[in-house]
C-alpha cells in the first residue's frame, strides 16, 4: 500500500480510569463526550482514525474505526501497538497518539510536530514541565513491533518505547491542549 502524506491518529480510551471513577470516554463536556471531541479535533489533520477501546467497552458512534485492546489492564504500549500496526495497515507512515482525556487538543497543535517529523527517525513527543507527554506525540506506524516486543518483554509504559527508538524531544511551555482530566476535579468547567 502507498503511504499516505497525512499522519493516522490513534485515540487511546481503553483505559481503567481508576482516579475518574468511571469511564472517561464517555464523559461529556460542552455537549459532547471527550471521545467525540477527541476524534473530531484528530480528524481535522489525520486520516484514517482509529479509536482503542477496551473490551466491551461502550462508546458512541463516532467517524472512526475502533478497535478493541486484546487484553485489559495492560496500560497503553499494547494499545499503541494495536494501534499503530492499523495504522500501518492503512498504508500510515506516521500516527499522532493520544489520550481520550484531553478536551482541550487543537489541530493546530498536532501541526505543532508535523514539521518535526520530517526530519525524525522514530517518534517526536514534547517536554512540559520536565516530563515526556507520551500520549500526544507523533510516531512511526513501524513502531508497532517494537512495541509488541516491549510488552512480551514484560514493560507496560510508553517510556519503555520512546526510550528504546530515536525520539526528539521538544521542550514547550504549558499548553492548555495537553492538559488532561484524571479526577473529577480536573473536568473543565
């Protein structure tokens, strides 16, 4: 299959949301869910879309293709690789990643690593505050094996990847998009 010029997106929203109490997915904020949100900010730049979702797990329809993690409570590096293998095989030679839980994300913020990413070998996330934000970074859809790798190895976090391949680091100031709701004192009011 011929690459295609824009990135996938991978939408992470599987996740135990043990701190929220429920599922985040499914949380609604000005009217829609943060799903919903998500993947219609992700679609203005990125195509295809997948969703990851866990087993079972109940969501509204979206304009995305959802796919379903193998095994739950595994953390999001087999998410990723399931995510970014459909990618791949949607002929993707790069996926934006993100989490469900950031209701803030702009496209112009994924055109923020675009660039970046013509020059980077495997994956390009940024640096807010002194940490890595695995979960709203750009990666090579190649990246699928080593992820695969990392989990039959025994590693579960996004840190096991972009520490094991060529990752640039872009040091930012706070953005708003990457701010993320964990608890129910996070949700925007």
């Amino acid at each position: 299959m011929t690459p295609r010029t824009a990135p996938a997106a991978v939408v992470l929203a599987g996740g135990a949301s043990r701190r929220m109490g429920r599922d985040k997915a499914t949380l609604v904020f000005e009217g829609r869910t943060l799903v919903e949100r998500v993947v219609d900010t992700v679609s203005a730049r990125c195509d295809p879309v997948f969703v990851v979702a866990a087993p079972g797990q109940a969501l509204p329809t979206v304009p995305a293709q959802i796919l379903r993690d193998e095994v739950r409570g595994l953390g999001p590096l087999l998410a990723t690789a399931r995510g970014l293998r459909a990618a791949a095989d949607a002929g993707a030679e790069w996926a934006f990643l993100c989490a469900v839980d950031m209701p803030h994300l702009t496209a112009s913020f994924i055109d923020e690593l675009l660039e970046p990413a013509a020059t980077t070998p495997a994956a390009v996330v940024l640096v807010w505050d002194g940490r890595d934000h695995y979960l709203a970074g750009l990666y090579r859809t190649s990246l699928a094996g080593v992820a695969d790798d990392l989990v039959a190895g025994g590693e579960r976090s996004m840190r096991a990847l972009v520490d094991a391949v060529d990752t640039q680091r872009i040091v930012t100031e706070p953005q708003r998009a990457l701010t993320n709701v964990n608890t129910p004192d996070d949700l925007p009011v």
